[in-house]
C-alpha cells in the first residue's frame, strides 16, 4: 500500500516567496498549477480516505479555481473531523467573508480566536489572494476595535484586552506586510497588560517599516518610561514632535500628572542642556539643529501655558535661531499675563543687546546675576564673544560708579554681570570680593579672592599679588581666622614688603598686625617649631621694626636653638 510522506510546510518568508512567485505569473498558468494540484490531492484522498491534509490541498485548489462552492463543501466535511481545526475555520471563515456570509464569517472567526491556535496560519493565509485576505484583516481589526470600546474595568477588562489581541494576531497575519495599524493597537494592549517587552517589540516592528510613524514613536517611548527608560523616552518624544506635534501634544496631555511632570520637565532639561551647549556661542541655530528645540518649546506651552519656564525657553530658542523680534513679541506677550520677573526682563536686556544697547543691556541683565545665576549663564551663551565682552566692561564700569558713591548693594548685580560675563577675570572677581566686603558678605568675598589668587599664581606682578593677600588677610580677620590672616599678611610681606608694610599699616593697623605676628610666633615656639616662630618674627619687625615683643622673641628664639641650623 501506498504511503503518503510526510512533508515539511513552508516557513512564512518562503510561502510568501512562493505565491509572489505564482502570482506573477500568468493566470492561465495559475488555473493549470491550481487544476494539477487538485488532481493530486483527489488522488492521495482514493489512497487514505482520512489523510485530511490532502483534503485540504483539494479544497485550495478549488478556491484557486474560483469553484467555491465546491471548495465550501470540501471544507464542511473537513470541519465535520475536526471542529476545533484552526487551519480548517480560517479557511471557512474567508471563504464565508468572500461570499457575503458575514454573520457566519464572524462565528468562524470567534471560534478560531477562542482555540488560540493562530501561530500556525500564515502558511494557509498566503493561498488565498489579497483582496480575500484584506477582508479578513479588516473584519478582525474591527472586531478587536469593538472589543476594546467595550472593554470594563477590573479582571473582565484583562481578558477582553487578551481576545482582542487574538483577533489582531489574525489581522496581522492576514495583512502581510500593511500591519502597522493592527500592530499599534496590540502593541497598545500588550502595554495594557504590562507586557512591556512584547509591546516593544510590536512598536519597534511598525517602526521598521514606518520610521516616521508618531503614534509608534509616542508609543514606544511610554514603554521605555514604564520601564525607567527616561533619556530614551525622550528620544523618541523629541522624535515624534519633530514629525507631528498634533498628535504628541495630546497623548502627553492625556498622561497622569506624575508621568506628564517627569517627561516635561525632561524635555525642558534636554532643551535647556543643548542650549548651553552650542559649539559656536552667538552664532544662530542650523535649522537640522533648531527644528526639535522649537518643537519641543511650543509643545510644552500647548501642553501647559501658565508654566513660565515654557515661555522663557521657547523665547530663548527663537533668540538662538536669530528670530529676535519674534522672540521678543513672545515675551512682551508673556508680560501680559504677569508682572516682569528678573527672567523675563533679562531677555528683554539680551534683545537690547542685540541691537546694540550694552548700557540698557547691562541694566536688564543685572538684576538676574544675584537671583540666577545659572539662567543667566545660559542667556550668556547666547551672546557672541565680542558682546560679552562689551557686556562685562559695562557692567564693571557701572559697578565701580555705584562703589564709589557708597551703593554696594545696587553695584552688587552689575559686578555679577561682569564676573559671568568677562569669564571670572581676576579685576572682575577682584571688583565683586571689594563690593561683598562692603556688604560684609566675607565668606562669598574670600572665595572670588581664592579664585584670584589661584588664577595668578604663576603670575608675575609681585605687587598686585601682594595686595591680593593683604586683602585675603583682612577678610580672614573679619571671620574671626587670625592664623590664616596673619598667614596671608607673612605671604604679602615676602613678595612685596614695602607696599605690604604701607597696606598694613593702613588696614588693620601697625599696632594690630604687630600684635597678630607676636602671637603666632609665640604660638609656634611653644609647639618647637622654631623656624615658623622665626618668620612670624621677622614678618612682624617688618611692619614695626621698634616692636619690644617682638625683639624680644627673636631673642627668646635665638636662645632655646641649640644648633641654629634652622636660621639660615
């Protein structure tokens, strides 16, 4: 007796091959093709009566033929063996679809979705012809759509989220390659699930077809938040904005407040953080550069408008991009709806400044130096070098006017300005530490003089080194640090001791600065440490050479050496 051998189906790339190949075909061809596969199919059924598969085979072949009523009933006797068989029920159900049957079509598809038997009918879709298969793909999309209309909350909701996927399963089968709307809405309800990972790959799966798509870029990029994904959440939302901000700016709207607040305030950071980081500070935005920074900027206004920040950098990205009047009709539009803040009225000064008003510019911009001075580092960079630096000097100009007609508070701001803008130069940092002393803000005064110091260590002007640490001295006096005050006066005396001697004597005093030495040293020889004693001495004769203390512990010094080795 004959026996049938069993053979391996098609993979689902070579099937789609394989009736590409056939398709091409000419349709007298094709009828031949179709007529010879049923003649073999109806003989293997003489040989096994039960051998369904060539059932099957038979049943295709008539539908090739165009004889579906004879394919319908080859199909009935098959289903009559085998209710459950899914390969059987897709068949019936596109059969019933393409004869207008679509009550019993949509009984067959249920039927084939409740058996979750659906992996294995890609080979059996690619038999029937594309108009066919598009039915089947439209009735199961739909039907899915249906079921989450009418999805309920709680357990009953999981589960028609799972049929719905089923039905879309067999969509996308049945689509082929033009799936993208059947797999948006799985990856949708996988998400709804908390499959993050297999919804991923639904959205990574239209996206490499369609890399343009914005609903599975918005998509994609709440997986990635669900799964603590943030920089790469914000990828793909600067992504989509960029394409269609229409349909981004609703589904950001419509996230929780939690969710909404982190991937805003994300976006604001990212847009923020290439601001103050252009290559060319001054120089516009190239629009390939500038495109997603003003996406991102109207988008965070539509989604919320009374945010001031959202204001602030959409003004400041139309400023980078050159588009300085739009820039600031944006923000006279913002003073409408409130009173100028330090912010808004320092972009006001940097649109001054552009059109050449440095003293103007200086004015406005000032007032932010000492409330932000990271906001007003980031307008700076806005500005080219030669503005900065016209910017600076007018700020230093103006601040050593308001010192010397005794207002260091309002110099204060100007001297900031100079400092941010003039790169921390030493006269402006030298400016703003005279300026804080006079406002007895030591602490803040003593840190701008460290940087000073620091700046010119390898500098070669004895003198103004000198006075530096004159100056350091004092303000170390004033928190009450004697030692390192004197420390700082002993450091000013070795490089320039007659200007250091005249600086002292005028500021804290002979006397004092005398008695501060005499101390130290006494100090020092108490702990044996005999040549500090001996500096802190000579340092002190320096600035009064007739002082009996001191003598006298030079002396006392000279005495307890006993090898004197250390003197030299």
């Amino acid at each position: 007796m004959l026996q049938q051998s069993p053979l391996l189906g098609p993979s689902r790339a070579q099937g789609r091959c394989q009736r590409e190949a056939v398709e091409t075909r000419g349709p007298a061809a094709q009828e031949g093709d179709a007529r010879g596969v049923h003649q073999l199919a109806t003989l293997l059924m003489e040989l096994d009566a039960e051998d369904e598969a060539s059932r099957l085979l038979a049943a295709d072949a008539l539908y090739r033929l165009g004889c579906l009523e004879e394919a319908h009933k080859a199909l009935l006797v098959a289903l009559s063996r085998r209710p459950q068989a899914a390969p059987v029920l897709v068949r019936l159900a596109l059969l019933q679809l393409r004869r207008g049957f679509f009550y019993d079509a949509n009984q067959l598809v249920k039927k084939l979705v409740q058996s979750g038997d659906t992996a294995c009918l890609q080979p059996t879709l690619d038999v029937f012809c594309l108009e066919d298969r598009q039915l089947l793909r439209g009735h199961c999309h739909t039907r899915a759509l249906a079921i989450l209309r009418a999805r309920p909350v709680g357990a009953d909701g999981r589960a028609h989220t799972k049929e719905a996927i089923a039905y879309l399963s067999l969509a996308i089968f049945a689509s082929g390659s033009e799936a993208s709307e059947s797999l948006l809405a799985r990856a949708r309800c996988y998400g709804f699930l908390g499959q993050k990972k297999t919804a991923m790959f639904d959205f990574n799966a239209v996206l490499r077809a369609e890399p343009g798509n914005v609903q599975a870029l918005c998509g994609r990029a709440l997986v990635h938040l669900a799964l603590d994904q943030l920089q790469e959440a914000l990828d793909d939302f600067v992504s989509a904005l960029k394409l269609g901000p229409e349909t981004v700016v609703p589904e950001l709207s419509s996230l929780k407040p939690e969710a909404r607040a982190l991937i805003t305030q994300g976006l604001y950071s990212r847009c923020r953080a290439l601001l103050s980081q252009l290559p060319d500070p001054g120089a516009p935005l190239e629009d390939k550069d500038s495109q997603g920074l003003l996406a991102v900027g109207e988008a965070l206004i539509r989604i919320d408008a009374q945010q001031p920040h959202w204001h602030l950098l959409l003004a400041d990205i139309l400023t980078a991009r050159g588009s300085y009047e739009e820039a600031g009709t944006h923000l006279q539009n913002t003073l409408h709806s409130a009173p100028a803040s330090e912010a808004v009225q320092a972009r006001l000064g940097l649109l001054r400044l552009k059109k050449g008003d440095v003293p103007g510019a200086a004015r406005d911009l000032q007032g932010l130096a000492e409330v932000d001075a990271p906001d007003l580092s980031c307008l700076l960079h806005l500005l080219e070098a030669s503005e900065q630096q016209s910017l600076a000097q007018a700020a230093a100009q103006e601040a050593s006017t308001l010192l010397d007609t005794g207002q260091p508070g309002r110099a204060l701001g100007y001297c900031s300005l100079s400092v941010l803008a003039g790169g921390g130069s030493a006269s402006h940092l030298r400016l703003r530490a005279t300026c804080l002393a006079e406002l007895r803000e030591f602490g803040r005064a003593l840190r701008d003089l460290d940087c000073v110091l620091q700046e010119a260590a390898g500098d070669g002007d004895l003198p103004r080194r000198a006075e530096d640490f004159c100056c350091q001295g004092r303000l170390l006096l004033s928190l009450g640090d004697e030692a390192g005050a004197t420390g700082a006066f002993a450091q000013a005396l070795k490089l320039a001791p007659t200007l250091a001697q005249n600086s002292l004597c005028e500021q804290p005093g002979r006397d004092p600065t005398a008695h501060m030495f005499l101390l130290l040293g006494r100090c020092c020889l108490e702990e044996q440490r005999h040549a500090e004693a001996w500096t802190a001495a000579e340092s002190g004769l320096l600035v009064d050479p007739n002082h009996r203390g001191l003598k006298r512990l030079k002396a006392r010094i000279r005495r307890e050496a006993s090898s004197g080795c250390w003197l030299q």
